[in-house]
C-alpha cells in the first residue's frame, strides 16, 4: 500500500477504499501519513513540539540580539519574511488531548496511551493512537451529553440524511475545514455498510466507528497547509489554514465554528479580520481560560522550565541551617508562583511586557509567604498580594526566579546574571572552562568580604573576565539583594550589599542603583522586547530558528507601546503576515 503525499497534502486521503477495509487499515494509513512528513517537509513525523532549541546552563543558543532598523545590530530587516514552516505537523501531544476534548465535550486524556513524546514514529504511538480512538469513540457513546453534543439530529427513515449531518458538522470541526465531497462520501458509506462493520448495525453504533476512524484520520491528526501557489515571493495561505494557526496560537487547541466560519467568509485574509477574531477569543470566557493556559506554556518556555535549561527550575537544595523556611520541593512552588505570577500580570491585571518586569503585584503560597516576611498559611492556597515596590520589582524579584537560580549555602550572582543575558536579552556566550562551576570563592582575603566581591575576584582573570567583568556579572549584581532563598536582605556577611552597577545595553552603557532601577531598564530595553517576541515566535512556531523580519521589530515596538498589554501582544501577533503567509522554502 502506497500514500499519495500530493494528495494527502491537499487533503484527500481518501481514495476507492471500501469502508471496513479504510477501518481496518487506517492504522497503516497514520503511519504512512507520518512518513509523508519526508516527502513534504523533510522531516519524519515531527510532532511540533514547542522548544525553543538546544539549551545549557550556561544559556541557549539564538539570537544574538535583535535585529532591525531599531535593533542594537543597526541590520535591516526583511519586510517580506515570513515563517518557513512544514507543510504536514503532526498535533503535539497537549494540542492532542485538548484537540479531542473540544471535539468530543469529554476531559479525556488520549495521549497517555502514546508512550513518551518523541520524533518519529513509535510502536507504542502507532497502536496508542488506534487504542486512543477507540476509547474515547466508547466514552461518547456511553456519555448522554456528549453523544447529543455530536448527533444533534434525529434518525428518521434509512437514517443516512442524519448521518450525514454528523459527517458534516464533526467533519468540519475535526478537520478545522470543510470536507470534501470525496471525504464526505467515504465516511458515509461507512453508515451504509454500518452491518458489517459493527454487531447489529445500529445508529449508535456506527457512530462510534465513525468517531474511532476520524480520530484517526490524518487530515485530523497532522496539521496540513496545502497552499502552495507562490505570490509575490511567499504563499498566501487558505482561511481555514489561517484559522488553525491562529487557534493553536492563541488556544492550544483547534478553531471554534465561528472562527472557521470567518475563514469561509474569506475574513482571515485582511489583518483587520485577523484582529476583529482574535479580539473575540481573547474576549470570550471559554476563551480567556484557553488562552491563559497557552501564555502559561509560552511563559514556561520563555524562561527556560523546560529543555536542558529547566535544570536551573529543579532540584533546588539549600542549607536548612542557614534557610528555615527551605523544604523538600519547595522548587515546584517556585515555578507555580513564577507562572501565577504572568498569568495574574497578563489577565487579571491586563499588563503588558514592562508590567511583566516591573509590578509589585504577586501571587504567593501560604508555605513560600515567609520568604517575603508575610505570615504562613495553607500551602494550597494561593493569594494575590502586593509587595514593597522598591525591593520588590517584577518576576525577576519573585523568590521563584531568585530562590532556584542560586547554590546550596548562598545565592548566585552569576546564575542570575546569566539567566538575563541569555533568556530576557537573547545573548549567547561561550561555555565555561572545566570545571568552573565547581570553583571556591576566594575565602581568606581581608578585602574580600561580600560574595560579590569574591565572585568578581574569582572571575577577574583571563579567561573568565571576558565574559563575566562587563556583561554576566553586572547582569547578576542587582541581585545581591535577595540570599540564596529570595529573602530580601541589606548585608552580606556583615557588610552592606551593592547592588550598583553598569552594563552595556541596547548599544549603550546604562547604569542602576538597585533592582528597581535594573528592572526599569530592562522594561524599557527594545532588546528585551524583542528577545520576548523572538521566544514568543519560538514557541508559536516550534522553531528555534523561526524568523519573521519586520513583524518581529514591529512587535517589539509594539510591546513598547504604553498601552500595550499581553492580550493586546496576542493579537498583533496573529493578525501579522506570519499567519497569513508561509515561505516558498520550507523547513528543513
């Protein structure tokens, strides 16, 4: 058995199966419409997981700063850029188990049955999704809710004119397009053969089979863009292609009907129409709470929880002779509060990208609520506070930034420099030398007293100067506030903290007193702003490489805007030529 990529690609799967046989082989049909993959993008059956690339602790690789007109680099952007994306991307697992659970009404869970999240093709994918279908397709039939959420009619005569209408009106959901006649009529003659294919040929049987062989289709399970018709050096892309971008960019998740039903009317091919759509997601309740758990994935990658960098996340140990309110992962507090911290910021306080960096609002844990001298309380239950201003500014003064980037007796000045280098500004240094990590500070110097002080002592010389004397460790300083566990604090060691410092920023030398200031900065820092847009690109198009030209700039710039917030972020970014449009190339 042979697949005809083009037309797989152009949605047409279907060919002159008989119905119990398209059934009994649509297991074979998934594995070869993820080897098709090869064929239309080079890649074989990768899922589009959102990362961000090859990560360290010592930062990932990327962008070396922004570009543009306005950039630091001085380089012109690419005003006709656009993605370059596969044509064929198989749902990530999350987008999976959120795709099925919209389509069929069920908080269901189908990619646990998938084996591990991997490229390729596995054993336990390939009869995992099989497996998956059919149990969700038993779980509607034997929900009342849920099957009257996908029969809405009534079977009379024959039943076919019923069954079609399911056909038409899940078809489109599942394929976030319109069926094709061809698709329409094939799953429709799997009702008339209804006999064979189930034990009495009910209605409600043949539904289930219906439902376990769409589950399984490609067209349903791959992400398919059969645009391919060059227009002034890209690929103008089809409504409903844009729809599906725009969904699993806002939400996760697959295009509500009103969505595809602007996608018929030809609305998404105008950014305005592209905003008016993404204004409503944003607007809607069912829709804030989708979006809220896409900003909270995004977030997580922007800051590096997950990938190799994620080891700076976990496993914190400190000193409990020196850390009383440390306990035995107190880490997995640290990331929830971080987390609730953008989701607070970006929704219930409407904030944008310098609120991110600067607010003093927070969202605390009874159990972390010590860490900022406020009285402890149930350690499943968790409160929006406001803090000092002055000590306290923005997430990278948030004990769940402060309290994992630092070592087992003390903070670091260098882990929490090097995290705003590389993950807010978008820099990449080289590795350290062997065995760097594992050095003593200078401990025995009269004149060294702070830990600022050795650590400037220890990294004076060559080669670690390069690197740390203008740009990691002045990135850190500001820091030097907090101790190893986020707790505010005046001296070190007997000896007033410094927290002064001056670092290279934008093309220029900035300098800044405290935390306040250096969160102020980098608020105000269009290399910040851009870093962001660029992660944010990263994640959306689960590309580390992904370069969008002047919409990234006219991102930025917009992130600067004093009004702009978040959500408002969200549209600009959907409404851009980045989702209308796909590159001639695509990828590798």
């Amino acid at each position: 058995m042979s697949v005809d990529v083009e037309a797989l690609c152009a949605g047409r799967e279907f060919r002159e199966t008989p119905p119990f046989e398209y059934l009994l082989r649509m297991r074979r049909w998934w594995l070869l419409a993820s080897l098709a993959v090869t064929a239309c993008t080079g890649k074989v059956g990768d899922p589009g997981t959102q990362a961000t690339g090859p990560r360290s602790p010592t930062g990932p690789t990327g962008p070396t700063g922004p570009t543009g007109p306005t950039g630091p680099t001085g380089t012109e952007c690419d005003p006709v850029a656009v993605p370059v994306t596969p044509r064929l991307r198989r749902l990530t697992f999350a987008q999976y188990d959120r795709t099925v659970s919209e389509l069929v009404g069920l908080t269901v869970n189908p990619s646990a049955e998938l084996g591990p999240e991997v490229d390729g093709i596995t054993p336990t994918l390939w009869t995992g999704v099989e497996s998956a279908a059919a149990s969700v397709a038993a779980q509607v039939v034997g929900s009342p809710n849920a099957y009257a959420r996908i029969v809405t009619c009534t079977p009379s005569g024959d039943g076919s004119a019923c069954a079609g209408q399911v056909i038409d009106d899940f078809g489109r959901l599942a394929y976030r397009r319109t069926l094709s006649s061809a698709e329409r009529d094939a799953y429709l003659a799997t009702y008339t053969d209804r006999a064979a294919l189930t034990e009495n040929g009910t209605f409600e049987e043949w539904v289930a089979v219906f439902l376990e062989v769409i589950l399984q289709a490609p067209n349903f399970l791959l992400r398919v863009e059969r645009s391919q018709n060059e227009a002034d050096g890209r690929i103008p892309l089809t409504g409903d292609e844009i729809a599906t971008r725009i969904s699993y960019a806002l939400w996760n998740g697959p295009p509500d009907e009103a969505l595809l039903d602007a996608a018929e009317r030809g609305d998404l091919a105008t950014a305005q129409g592209r905003k008016t759509q993404a204004e409503r997601m944003l607007a809607e309740a069912a829709g804030v709470t989708k979006a809220r758990n896409l900003v909270r994935a995004a977030s997580a990658d922007y800051l590096g929880m997950v990938g190799a960098y994620s080891a700076f996340w976990s496993n914190t140990q400190r000193d409990p002779n020196l850390f009383a309110e440390f306990y035995p992962g107190i880490d997995v507090d640290f990331r929830e509060e971080v987390l609730r911290y953008v989701d607070h910021v970006a929704f219930d306080q409407n904030g944008g990208f310098r609120s991110l960096l600067t607010s003093p609002q927070a969202v605390v844990s009874g159990r972390l609520a010590p860490i900022y001298g406020l009285p402890s309380g149930d350690p499943n239950t968790w409160t929006p506070v406001t803090l000092d201003a002055e000590q306290r500014p923005g997430l990278l003064t948030r004990a769940g930034f402060l309290g994992t980037h630092g070592r087992f007796t003390r903070g670091s000045l260098i882990f929490r420099g090097s995290f705003v280098l590389h993950r807010i500004l978008c820099e990449t240094t080289g590795a350290p030398p062997a065995g760097a990590e594992s050095t003593p500070l200078p401990m025995n110097q009269a004149d060294l007293v702070t830990t600022r002080q050795r650590v400037d002592a220890m990294t004076a010389g060559v080669p670690c100067s390069a690197c740390h004397t203008t740009r990691l460790n002045p990135m850190g300083y500001p820091y030097e506030a907090f101790d190893g566990l986020g707790r505010h604090r005046t001296t070190d060691n007997g000896a007033p903290v410094d927290t002064t410092g001056t670092l290279r920023l934008d093309g220029q030398e900035r300098s800044y007193s405290n935390a306040k200031d250096y969160a102020e900065l980098l608020a105000a820092s269009p290399q910040a702003q851009q870093c962001f847009v660029h992660r944010f690109a990263e994640f959306t198009f689960s590309d580390s490489a992904v370069e969008l030209g002047c919409t990234e700039r006219d991102l930025a710039q917009h992130l600067a805007l004093p009004d702009a917030t978040i959500k408002s972020f969200l549209v600009e970014l959907v409404s851009s030529d980045a989702f209308a449009y796909r590159a001639t190339t695509e990828a590798p």
